[in-house]
C-alpha cells in the first residue's frame, strides 16, 4: 500500500474507534454530568494540545514536513490548548468560563478543519513518514479533538435541562451491580 492509502485508512479509521469507544463509553458519562462538569472534562483533554508544537520541533518530526502545514497546525493547537487552560482556570467566574469554552472548542475546531485543508495541499498523505513521532498525532488524537469540539457544541446548543430534572447514564452491562443476595454467593 502506497503513503497516502495508509494515511488516510488510518485517519478515518481513527474516526471509527473513537466514535465507537465515545460513543459506548464517554457520551453516556459527559450526559450524565452537569453542563460545567462535562465541559471541564472536555476542556481538560483540549488543555494537552500544547503538544501539537512537535510538528515545528526539529528531530521529532523530518526535515521535509512542509513548514505552511506544520507551523499552521502547531499554533493552532497551541492556541486551543492555552484557550482550553483558561476556561480550566475561571470555572469559578461563569462568563468567563463559558466564553473560554465556546472559543476553545471554535479555535480547536477551526484549526482542524484548516489543517486538512493545507494538509490536501501540501500533499501530506504522500509525505506522512515526515511527521516521524508526531504521526500519532493526525491518526489517533485529532478524531478525538474533534469529536470533543463537536459535541462540546452539541451540548452549548441543547436545550437545557428542566429544574430538578435527573439526567442519568444508562447502566452498561459490565457495571451493573449484583443484589446483595448474590454478591454473598
């Protein structure tokens, strides 16, 4: 198989395992939360996009990797994470924090899409080898950045919960407890 068809098997695939895990695994717990507290998680895990700076740090990445791609994406990602951090750090002034949610999920979402864009230009598929320990990056954790930022707008655009209404988690099957009659067994 050439570059480009294992790049890109292996991005969409991305998409699949984390829409499969999320989907079974961390949707049901971020609904079960209270708006702030599904927020904050999703905030915590947009906080790590410090990381993305790999794609402009020489010996990581090769020496080839198209610099109108690696330097858009890294301060991208940059940006998000410190925006992400913040909403992390004003949860106790609620204005502050909802405006810090809304532009971290935006600009996370935002530098995404843009980064496919230069990536299809710059023809990255074909030269994904140059972005050495940092391949990881496109193929495992952006689909997940993005199912973040978009459900994190799913729930900024849903209506809210009614006062005194319980939103709670369907029990998975794996976690359902055993009456006290059967555990003794």
């Amino acid at each position: 198989m050439s570059p480009e068809i294992i790049f890109s098997l292996q991005l969409v695939l991305g998409y699949v395992a984390w829409l499969l895990c999320f989907g079974v695994y961390v949707m049901p717990r971020l609904k079960a939360m209270d708006r702030v507290a599904a927020h904050r998680a999703i905030a915590t895990l947009n906080s790590f996009r410090f990381f993305g700076l790999v794609f402009i740090l020489p010996g990581v990445v090769g020496s080839h990797l198209p610099a109108s791609f690696a330097t858009f994406a890294a301060y991208g990602d940059f940006a998000t994470g410190v925006l992400a951090m913040l909403a992390l750090l004003t949860v106790k002034m609620r204005p502050l924090f909802w405006f810090f949610v809304v532009a971290f999920n935006f600009v996370g979402m935002a530098d995404i899409l843009l980064d496919y864009y230069h990536a299809i230009q710059v023809g990255l598929p074909a030269l994904a080898g140059q972005l050495g320990a940092g391949y990881v990056i496109p193929v495992i954790y952006v689909p997940l950045l993005m199912i973040t930022n978009v459900v994190a707008f799913y729930f900024l655009l849903r209506p809210k919960p009614a006062i005194g209404a319980r939103v709670t988690a369907p029990p998975h099957p794996e976690e359902r407890s055993l009456r006290p009659t059967e555990a003794a067994k």
